[in-house]
C-alpha cells in the first residue's frame, strides 16, 4: 500500500479520514491568526482564479448568504463553487461544486497537492482546509467561487486570495477571545476583507463607524442598506427588492425561516447589482432559487410524527435573538428546547434570550471537551427559568426523551452548537427519510 509520510507520520494515502485526523496534529494551535505561513504555501499552488471571486464575512448568516448566492447563480445557469465551514454531518459538504459536495477522491488530491508545497510550514486544520478548497476551485472550471470567512476577516485564512468583492453581513460579539469585546474592533477585523475599488456589502441596517472608516481608507466601495438598497415585506410569501440600477417586486421570499433571511438574500442581490458583469437575476430566476435553497442546521424546519421541530446552530447573542423572534413566528402549544451549548460561549446571555420561550428544557451532554457540562448548564438555567429541566444524555437519547414528552401541537427546537444540532439531525433523517 502506497503511504504519505510526513515526519514520522505515516497513514493510507486515499483515506480521507486518515488525511483529516493527521492535519489536527501539524499545528500546535488549532487556531493561529497570522497570514504568512498559509501564504507561502497559497503562492506555490499557484492558483488560478475564477472570473468572479467573492467573500462573505460576518457574525451571523453567512452560510445563508452563501446558499442564497449558489441557489440564485444556479437558476441562472452559472457555474459555481462554494466554501463553508464548519460542516453538517461529513466534511465534504465545505467544497461544493454547483451545489453538490466534492466526493473524497477531489478533496484527497488537493490534500496531496497541498503537501508537496507544504514544506515545513505548520498549517492549522481550517488553513489546509481553506487551501484545497482553493486547488479544487482553480481546477474546477466554474465562473463564479464564493467563500465564507471563518473566523474575523483581516487575519482569516480565506483572505489570502483577491476578491471582486464582498459581503459583511452583520456584526455582533461572537470569538470574543480572538476578535474583542467591542463591536467596533470586531467590525475593524471583519473589514479586513475589503479591498480597494471592490463592492463591500454591508447587509444589516445598523452599521458600526469603524465599516465605513475602513471602507473610506482602503478606497473600497461600500454598499449599505436604505442608503443604497432596499427590501420590505409585502405579505407572508412576499417581498420587494430595490437596488442601485435594478428593482425587483413581488418576489416569493426565501424557503429558509426566519424574517432575517430576507436581510440576506436583500444584500446578496445588491452585490449582484454592484458587480460587473454580472446581472440581477430576472424576477423568474429569484423565485427558483428561493424555492431551491439548501441549508441544514440554521433555523432548518421539519415535520415528524406531527409534530414541529426546529434546528437551529444559534451559539452567540444575535443569532439567539434571531431565533427567539423565529419562534414567536410559529404557533405552538409548549417549546421544547434540546439544547447544550459550548464553554466558551456566552452561555448566559444566550439562556435569558431564550428562556422567555421555552417550557421545558432538555440538556444534552455532548462528548465534546468545549462542552458545558450538563449539570452547570442545569444550575445555570435555573437561574433564569423556573421551567422544567431534564437532563437527556446523548443527543439521540436526548431526541428520543423529546420525541416521548411531546405532543404534536409542541414546538421542539434543537439549538446551541453544530455539535449538539447534526447528531440530532442525523436522528430525525434516520427517521423521515
């Protein structure tokens, strides 16, 4: 059997698991915010750039944004690659091409080609992730690449590459450990995506000083709602859009819930407008893809025995706010929360967001070392809500609790963290499908 060896490690040379378990043990940090060893390897792969390459940053809604854009270029017929982070159930969901993951095969030859430019640069888990996503794009022959930021902007490793422009969807405190405490110095990081006569998107209503500072100084064109786009709400199923050279009425909203969407998909559709050469979709082409977009995990509904279950991966204050509004939205008899959320998260702040609605709390104690342990979440919320609290075990023990205390006018809503929402997917999946 033919083996990769790096230092003493040596493992199957096909074996993508193999290959994703080795890149944890290259670095010493599985964060490390600096450009420079990712670049060295970047300009030896010599990357080949599609005619359109676009950025998403942003606390919250990026991976929307990013399934929006790839749902509209492909009612359009344009060839399009994505990369996101993290994934749902299997790594190969982060590189799509047109919509559909890349299989093992693709992602390990990028790996390979990855490792013979390597040299000695330590490269952590996202930044290798980042640069095959990056090798498989160049070679995959698509028009349009859109890849979301993982972490900040400025230092982040996406940012290598030279975008036409970009997307900042919203700014709230989230990483507060790498980014900051303050709005406006984690605004700062997340302009470090723009570049100098670009279209910059800001999607939300509320833009912070230091966006348009940063715009102003690296001469980036920045784009910012009722300033220069719009959107308003016509009914239920409906919404209007206008923009800076093309307006668009009656266009069925998003399928993904949530009231924010229309916020995403507002700001999607104005970087179209602000690109050149290329076209807002016709009012046809947005109401295919609003009816076509893909996105597990995020404000995701399903129906199951009757009953309604709503996934969402809210782990910080605005998109728990998000959901709580997302919520009201559904008529209900009581909410069941599955929930567990990770240590280094405002655990609080996120239970008094949400406590107002839930009726009866579902702990799950997930085998994850970031993990809060389920009794100090027990103790916890019990600060803040005097409603049931049990703790479910794993997160398919703690389904199953929920699916036997509820009825079908309950409301059951699995939050907190990816890692406590794709087991729990994988559980109702197991199950609907």
């Amino acid at each position: 059997m033919n083996n990769v060896s790096s230092g003493k490690i040596k493992f199957p040379e096909d074996n993508l698991d193999a290959w994703l378990a080795w890149q944890e043990t290259i670095s010493p940090k599985g964060i490390d915010l600096n450009l420079t060893r990712v670049k060295k390897v970047f300009d030896r792969l010599k990357f080949k750039k599609p005619k359109h390459l676009i950025t998403v940053a942003g606390t919250n809604g990026k991976g929307s944004s990013v399934a929006i854009f790839e749902s509209l270029m492909l009612a359009e017929n344009i060839q399009i690659a994505s990369y996101t982070s993290p994934h749902m159930h299997k790594y190969n969901e982060r590189i799509k091409i047109n919509g559909e993951p890349v299989n093992d095969e693709c992602i390990v030859k990028a790996f390979k080609e990855i490792e013979k430019n390597r040299y000695d640069e330590k490269l952590t888990f996202f930044e290798y992730g980042t640069l095959a996503a990056l090798v498989i794009i160049s070679r995959a022959k698509v028009d349009i690449a859109i890849l979301e930021v993982g972490l900040g902007g400025r230092l982040d490793a996406v940012n290598i590459v030279e975008s036409d422009g970009c997307i900042i969807t919203n700014i709230s405190k989230d990483h507060s450990d790498w980014l900051g405490d303050e709005i406006e110095m984690i605004a700062k990081e997340k302009a470090g995506v723009m570049r100098e006569g670009k279209p910059v998107v800001f999607g939300s209503s509320s833009i912070p000083l230091s966006i348009a500072k940063e715009a102003k100084k690296k001469q980036a064109i920045l784009i910012t709602q009722n300033n220069h786009f719009t959107h308003n709400s016509i009914d239920s199923n409906q919404w209007n859009w206008h923009g800076v050279t093309k307006n668009r009425s009656n266009l069925l909203k998003p399928i993904l819930k949530g009231s924010h969407q229309l916020e995403n998909a507002a700001a999607v559709l104005a970087l179209m407008d602000a690109l050149p050469d290329l076209l807002v979709p016709s009012r046809a082409s947005i109401n295919s893809a609003m009816k076509s977009i893909k996105l597990s995990g995020r404000i995701d509904f399903r129906k199951y025995l009757e009953k309604s279950w709503l996934f969402d991966v809210a782990h910080n204050l605005d998109s728990a706010f998000k959901l709580n509004k997302t919520i009201t939205e559904f008529g209900y008899n009581k909410c069941i929360a599955v929930v567990s959320i990770l240590a280094d998260k405002d655990i609080e702040g996120i239970i008094k967001i949400i406590a107002t609605k839930v009726d009866h709390w579902i702990l799950v104690d997930l085998d994850v070392g970031r993990a809060i342990k389920a009794k100090k979440f027990q103790q916890l919320i019990s600060r803040y809500s005097c409603k049931k609290i049990t703790i479910g075990g794993s997160p398919e023990e703690s389904m199953q609790y929920a699916n036997s205390v509820s009825k079908p006018e309950d409301l059951i809503v699995i939050t907190g963290s990816f890692y406590t929402v794709a087991p729990c997917l994988v559980w109702i999946e197991s199950r609907v499908n």
